[in-house]
C-alpha cells in the first residue's frame, strides 16, 4: 500500500480486496483471473474495466497489477468490477503456453480476453452492456488489437501501444525482442503486417483514449501517432495525449494523476 504523502494516495480505498479464479480457455488452457469487486448489492448490475497487462512474458495475473492498483482502486471506488485474466504468453506457465504468441501475437492472447469477457457475461451481477479495456505496453497494444478485431467493447485506452510491428522495429531502442518473434521485417514482412492492429484498423468503431510519453524509446511517439490519425480518418471519436519529458512509463506526479483521472474521465463518458 502507498504511503500517505504519494499522489496516488487519495485515490485508495482499503475495501477493494482482490479475488482470484480460473476459467477454461478456447484451447483448453487453464487461465487465472484477478478481480477487484465494489461491495455487490442483490439485483445490482456493474460495468467492467479488463485490464490488460504489459509484457506478455515476464508477468502474470498475479504479480502484474500492482503498478496500477490506484487506477482500479479509483473505478472499484465509483462502482466498476476490475477484471484482468492470463492470456497465453504469460511468464511461468510452461514452453508451450508461453509460446503460443511465439510469431503470431495478437491472435491467442486476445481469444484468451475475450473468454474471459464472455465468462463474465454470464455472472448475474455484471453489466454486459458496459465493457472497457484499458493496458500499457504490450497491454495498449492488445487494447488496439482489441479495438480492431471486436466491437465488443464499448471504450478502450491505449498506453504506449504499438501500431505497426515492422515501422516500431525500425524505430525502438532494442528490437531484438520483436525479432525473435519475427525475424527481419525486410525479410519476413508478412509476420509483421499479420500481427499490427494498423492492418486492421478499419474494423475499429471502439471510441479510444491513447496515451504516451513522448521521450518513449520502448513504444515510440510514432506509434500512437499512427493509430491516432488513423483512427480519425475513420471517424472512430478518439484522443491522444502526449506527455512531456516523459518515457516508458510515467514518473512525474501531475503526469501520474492526470493519466488516472484521463482514463477515469473516458470511461465514464462512454459508459454512464
């Protein structure tokens, strides 16, 4: 738990204790799930915030959440499930689970969210009608291949997402991760094409939130640029904030309170 001086500190509220389950994935995969709930009234039904976590190797459904515990605290708060499940690719589970986005990322691990979407449409206290996806990372990068491969959802944010594999190899400061996946994008183009949510984009209707730090090197500026016009030129409503001085992941505290109320603000413009 954070101290009392940080700036998330307003935004924790000690009632929100995690739960954790499993439910059966579409390969038969067994896929673990954390939920935070607001103390549940008989009758009631809630929207849903699934967060998707970065990555994907490296985390887990256990370990991944607790940078953005304020976030969820803030939505647990306001009446929101937060529901975030291990898609395939996730550290820790085994060669052939871990491998299954081996060049082909995108595919399994959104199938993966979207069971765990449809396990949750059968729970009586959720409301199927207000979905949202929200991730960093690799997690903004599923939110945009969310976002194009589903109309499911009724609000998604983008984190430091990535557009286009074969321009984000170009652009990266290490992409040698991307190249294990896929070899050269000046050789092996199609793998690169297959696995970017830019391919696709003109499936996209999700009204989308994108933010990034524009000192980015992991996930450059370039990325969420892309998706941004792109996403305009389809009249698909869409924002895109860029904040200053600011790399992968965020340190300066009035960037770190405004991306929370930012995302706070989108999901209830779009999910009231």
């Amino acid at each position: 738990m954070l101290n009392a001086n940080h700036p998330y500190a307003p935004y924790l509220d000690s009632h929100a204790v995690p739960t954790f389950g499993n439910i059966t994935g579409p390969d038969g995969s067994k896929l673990y799930y954390r939920m935070l709930s607001p103390p549940r009234q008989p009758g009631k039904r809630y929207p849903v915030y699934l967060f998707v976590y970065g990555g994907p190797h490296g985390q887990q459904v256990t370990n991944a959440w607790y940078g953005s515990l304020p976030l969820h605290e803030a939505l647990v708060d306001k009446g929101w499930i937060v529901f975030t499940i291990d898609n395939r690719g996730t550290n820790r589970r085994g060669t052939k689970f871990e491998n299954a986005v081996y060049r082909s990322m995108g595919d399994a691990e959104v199938q993966d969210q979207l069971a765990g979407v449809e396990w949750l449409k059968k729970q009586p206290y959720v409301d199927v009608s207000k979905i949202a996806v929200q991730g960093w990372s690799y997690g903004g990068y599923m939110s945009e291949w969310a976002i194009t491969q589903t109309n499911r959802f009724k609000a998604a944010v983008s984190g430091a997402g990535l557009a286009d594999r074969a321009t984000e190899y170009g652009t990266e400061e290490h992409p040698s991760y991307d190249e294990w996946f896929y070899g050269l994008p000046y050789e092996k183009p199609e793998g690169f094409r297959k696995s970017s949510p830019i391919t696709y984009i003109r499936n996209a209707k999700t009204p989308t939130l994108i933010l990034q730090g524009d000192a980015d090197t992991v996930d450059p500026l370039s990325q969420s640029q892309m998706l941004h016009r792109a996403l305009k030129r389809y009249g698909v409503e869409t924002e895109l904030v860029i904040y200053p001085r600011e790399g992968h992941g965020l340190r300066e505290e009035k960037h770190l309170i405004d991306r929370l109320n930012r995302i706070v603000g989108w999901f209830d413009k779009h999910l009231k």
